[in-house]
C-alpha cells in the first residue's frame, strides 16, 4: 500500500502541474500553440533523466545508499517551492522563445519534476526487490492512472475553480505530502531488501539491442502522433488546457490497458481498427479532403490517436522484459517519448515549411506495424503499408502545393495563396494561419485599396473609424496580419501595428500592399502586443483595436481585466477599444461585457452579416469599449450598437483566472 500511495501520488502531481505551469507561462509567449508542445517536450526530457536517474540508482548503489541519496535529494527540492514564475524570464522580443521557455521550466519546476518522474520506476524496482512473486508493471499501470485523473480533473475540477495562484500553492503542499510519504518509502525498501533479493535474479540474457531499439521506435512513434495530433487541433481552434489534455489522457489511457490488462489488447482486433484510424487521420489532414465541424473532428482524432497508441503500446507490452531489467525498459520508453518531443517540439518548426510531422507519425506507425507482425497476412499489409504511404506523399505534397509561399516557425504555419482566375475581379489573395484565414486582398483596381473580409466597412470596425473626428488620428493595432486596417489610414494618420510573429511583416510588406499603399505613416513592433505596450508610455492612441488571434480564437491573456486596463492606460480620454470576437467556437460576449463593467465602460457589440453587393466581406461580431453608461452621447456611426447584457454571474477573467468552458458556442 506504502508503495501504492506514493506511485499514485507521484503520477498525480506529476501531470496536475502540466496544465498548471503551461496555462502560467501561455501569456508570456503569446498564447501560441507550440507553448505546450515545448512544454511537452521539457516533461519528456525531464521524465527521460528521471528514468535514467532511476536506472543508475538501482543498477549501482546499494538499497541502503538509494534510501540516503533519494531522500536528500528530495529534502533539497523543497527549496524550490512554492512553484512562482520569475519575470525575469518574459520575453523582450519576437525570437523563437522554446528555448527561453525549456529554462523558465527548469528553473521553476525542474528538480520537484525531475524527482517526480523518477518514482515510478524506482519505487517498481523497490517493490519487486522486497516482493517476492509481487507484479510490479500493475504498479505502473498505477501510475499512469493517477496521470489520467490529474489531467481530467484540471478542466473539469481545478481550473473552473481556483485560480492559478492557488493552484500553485495546492500542489506545493501535495508535493510536500509526496516528498514525506517517498521519503519513508525509500527507508521501507531499505529495511526490507534481505527479504527477497534472492527471488528477483533473471532467468533469461539481457534484452539484445534490435529488442530494446524497437521499444525505443514504438515509443517515439506514439509521442510524435501525440504531439502532431495535439498541434494539427489547436493550431485552428485555440491554446487551451482541453484540448492539450484530450490527447494525452488518449495516450495515457492507452498505457494503462495494455500494461495493466494486456488482454485487452487483442492484435487481430486493434489491428483493422488502426488502419481505419490511419487512413481517417490521412484524409482529415489533407487538404483536399472533407473538412469536419470540429467536434467531430476531435472525435475522430482521438478514437483514431487511441487505436494507434494501443498498437504501439500493446506491443511494447508484449515485449517487456523480466522485472530486473524493468528500469532499463522504461528508460528506452523515456528516451523514445523525449526523441517524438524533440522532434516536433524543436526540429520541426525549424526543418519544416508545413505539418509534416503528422503524416510522418502516421506512416511510422504503418511501418511499424509492419515491422512487428508476423504470420501468414503480412504480405497483405505490406502492400497495404506502401499504398498507404504513396498516399501520404500526396498528403505532404498539397500541404504546399498552389502557394505562393508556405513558411513555418514556433508560431505556426503560414501561407499565401491567390483565388480566382487573375483576370477576373473578384480575384483576391489571401492570407492563412494553419487552415484559418487571416485576411485577404482584392488583386484589382479599385478593390485593391480597400478594406475587405472581417474589416469592411459597415463593419463594427468600419463603424468605429467613422466616428473618429476629421483630424490625424492616431491608431494602435494588436495584430497585423495581411494589414488590412492600414486602409483606413488618411494623411497625417499614424497607425502602430503589435505583431509577435516576424513571418507576418514580411509577408504583409512583400505578398501584399495595404502597407505600401496607405497615405497613413505605419510603423511596426514586434513582440508579444500586450508585453510590449506594457513597456512602453502612454501612445495616446484615438483607437486601439485587439485583432490578434491564435488558432480561431482571441489568446485569452489578451482579454483579461489587467489587458484592458494596458489598453485603455494608452488610449486618449474618449478613445475607442475595438476588439474583434469573431470565432467559430466560443462566446466572447460576456467576458468582454465583465470586463467593461468593471472597468466602468460601456461595450457596444455589432454584429454584421454582409449583404450581396458585400460579397467580399465576412460576417463578424465587434465589441467596442467606450467612455461612459449610455448611448446618446455616442458618435452617430456608433448609435447602431447593442450594449453588451449584464452577464449574470459570469465570473470576471483576470490574470489569475478564466474558464474556457462557460463560454463554448
């Protein structure tokens, strides 16, 4: 039961402080995607050293001096708590931030983590040491169970209810709960190593090399479709703890049935079903296939990261050795997951111009399985594996296929493409962010100078720049993109523009002319926008607009009651906040409609649904944060507006605090 406990324990805090640190650190970093696919990779290379840690421990020191280098290690540890962010470590420009973001997680969370990762093995290795006939991979299977609830009970449990300061002090006091309970673990295996240690001795050679360079594939296979699925779902809805979650508690879930109930993974049933989720994966992910609503999409993602991840770790359950070389098994598995984190938390973004990395996992799961099975059906599947990845080279292909450019880096994917016939005027060219479309240009005269797509001019937007009085105004934009708003820009305007992605002012300067063309003087920061604005005076902007979007949604840093109160400390008494809410997926409303009460503004939302002679214009939803409580004060543009309804009780987002879930559509 000693042991029990703290593996559980262990394994629990081990993945609570996931989402926990991943969700502090995202408003540094600018709410990008690849925040948590770094983080990822940090836990997995810390888990690696931990395996390794506990490997060396247990194949070189006696129990006794294991207990006394354990438990001091574990007394230091302490020292790092509780788990605070140093601000020191922010950002103070646009370079590519993983490997800031590897030491701000080493620097708070790495020695309590490290030591965390190492309990699992280590206390196995005690437990099979003084457990004579004792089944220590039921103990893994343990362990991953406490994982699986620690990362499905933070969206439901943790996060709608605490805020990320005591969420961070909680787990600091659990984590002094471990460290005692591990503590007296340790000595416990010292005192009872003579029982036993007769009855552990093998009775077959080492694991030969092809046998542990198998276990290390199949474990980096099922980390890069980890990562690569995580990626491909919140590079086009949004950085946020579920959808970081979902996929690993599919991973994790994968991990206890095979370790903990090897009969349930049955190789002729799990088999089909992940050529089914091969090819599923396939067609989603090309670009010429059918495009799913998202649910869905997530459905079928996970049902199809699950039945991959059970034939990748089924068969590194039906190949785990005898218990004394389960440390070493376990470092192959830490070492593979660390390469799949490597890879695409790091190489990837650098190497790549697109998400290859998921028709790369998808084919080495194939190969994979080809690679394992034996019988008289293998020749079927080995016609179907090469079938199947000369279908994936078309995948890649139309990844960058009909660009005009397609680049990448730790932000994201973009890319420009022209649609329609070049003759034709309705011609345009367009601007993606993954799958998400992130302004467009009409390619002729005289459409090409004016505002088009979310930013027309009957739009809240439109609206809010008609207000302005005649005189050179001033105007702050979060959030470049193709530069669209730069249109509006008279003579003698001034338009700053926060951009954190240094992708996107090259192609708005070189694939597009909003900027070249404006009469307006533009100048351009690079940089997270609401970081930067923080460091900077007051800009006394007449209009400050939030256009800055990651995936399809706002970054959540960028709506809280403490970035609204940055914007409007760089507004002029009777500016104007506009801030674009248009998603597919979450309503924004009421945390808009909090924020401005509590700052005693008043939000007037427009919603605009384009009209036919409007063909080129989206429909949007626009708030606008004025001065003051009633409307007949307002510019005549700005009468159209609806004030935002009292939320209720709708909790104020703050720093500290937000909840995705009370807001999905």
């Amino acid at each position: 039961m000693l042991y029990a406990i703290t593996i559980f324990l262990s394994a629990f805090l081990l993945f609570q402080i996931q989402p926990i640190i991943a969700k502090m650190i995202l408003p540094w970093f600018g709410g990008a995607a690849g925040v948590w696919s770094v983080c990822l990779l940090f836990f997995q290379l810390a888990l690696l050293l931990g395996y390794a840690y506990a490997h060396g421990l247990h194949q070189r020191l006696s129990a006794g001096k294991q207990a006394v280098v354990h438990t001091v290690l574990l007394a230091v540890s302490l020292a790092c708590l509780p788990v605070v962010l140093d601000p020191r470590w922010k950002p103070a420009n646009a370079d590519n931030p993983s490997f800031r973001i590897l030491g701000l997680l080493a620097a708070t969370i790495g020695l309590p983590y490290f030591l965390l990762s190492t309990t699992s093995p280590l206390v196995q290795a005690w437990y099979a040491r003084t457990h004579a006939g004792g089944l220590p991979y039921r103990l893994y299977a343990l362990s991953n169970l406490g994982s699986v609830l620690a990362l499905l009970s933070y969206p439901l449990l943790v996060e709608p209810n605490l805020s990320t300061k005591w969420q961070a002090w909680i787990w600091s006091a659990a984590y002094v709960a471990f460290v005692v309970v591990c503590g007296v673990a340790a000595w416990a295996a010292r005192r009872g190593v003579s029982a036993a240690t007769a009855t552990i001795e093998a009775t077959e050679p080492p694991p030969a090399w092809p046998t542990r360079a198998l276990w290390l594939s199949l474990a980096a296979c099922a980390s890069v479709l980890l990562l690569s699925v995580t990626t491909f779902l919140t590079q086009d809805v949004a950085a946020v703890p579920f959808l970081w979650i979902l996929p690993l508690s599919v991973y994790l879930l994968s991990f206890i049935l095979c370790f903990d109930a090897p009969r349930l993974y049955w190789r002729n049933g799990y088999g089909p079903l992940m050529a089914i989720a091969l090819a599923g994966m396939a067609y989603l992910a090309w670009p010429s296939g059918e495009k799913m609503r998202i649910v869905p999409t997530i459905a079928v993602f996970s049902a199809g990261l699950f039945a991959c991840c059970m034939v990748c770790h089924g068969e590194l359950a039906r190949r785990k050795p005898h218990p004394q070389y389960l440390t070493g098994f376990y470092l192959m598995i830490a070492l593979g997951g660390a390469c799949g984190g490597l890879f695409v938390g790091l190489l990837a973004p650098h190497i790549f111009n697109a998400y290859y990395e998921l028709p790369i996992g998808l084919g080495l799961c194939a190969l994979l399985w080809v690679i394992t099975l034996g019988g008289r059906w293998r020749w079927v599947w080995r016609v179907a594996a090469v079938a199947y990845l000369v279908f994936l080279g078309v995948v890649v292909r139309d990844y960058v296929s009909g660009y005009r450019v397609a680049v990448r880096n730790f932000y994201g994917q973009l890319r420009v493409e022209d649609e329609g016939d070049p003759q034709d005027q309705d011609a345009y060219r367009r601007l993606m962010h993954g799958r998400i479309n992130h302004g467009l240009q009409m390619l002729h005269d005289p459409l090409r100078h004016q505002p088009v797509s979310y930013f027309c001019p009957n739009s809240g937007i439109g609206l809010a720049f008609r207000s302005l009085p005649e005189a050179p105004r001033r105007v702050g934009v979060l959030g470049l993109g193709c530069g669209t708003l730069a249109a509006y820009g008279r003579a003698g305007d001034s338009f700053r523009f926060y951009e954190i992605n240094p992708l996107v002012p090259e192609l708005a300067q070189s694939e597009f002319s909003y900027l070249r063309d404006t009469p307006a003087h533009t100048e351009i920061v690079l940089g997270d926008g609401r970081l930067s604005l923080e460091r900077e005076p007051s800009q006394q902007f007449d209009l400050m607009v939030m256009d800055a979007f990651s995936g399809d949604s706002v970054p959540v840093h960028l709506i809280t009651r403490e970035a609204f109160r940055t914007y409007f400390r760089h507004l002029k008494p009777g500016g104007i906040l506009a801030v674009n809410i248009s998603n597919r997926y979450l309503n924004l409303g009421p945390v808009l409609e909090r924020a401005a009460e509590s700052l005693g503004k008043t939000a007037l939302v427009f919603t605009y649904s384009p009209v036919f002679a409007d063909s080129h214009c989206f429909g949007c939803d626009w708030v606008l944060l004025v001065d003051g409580p009633a409307q007949p004060a307002l510019p005549a543009p700005l009468q159209s507006g609806a004030i935002l309804q009292n939320a209720g009780n709708f909790r104020l987002w703050t720093d500290d605090y937000s909840n995705l879930y009370r807001v999905l559509k």
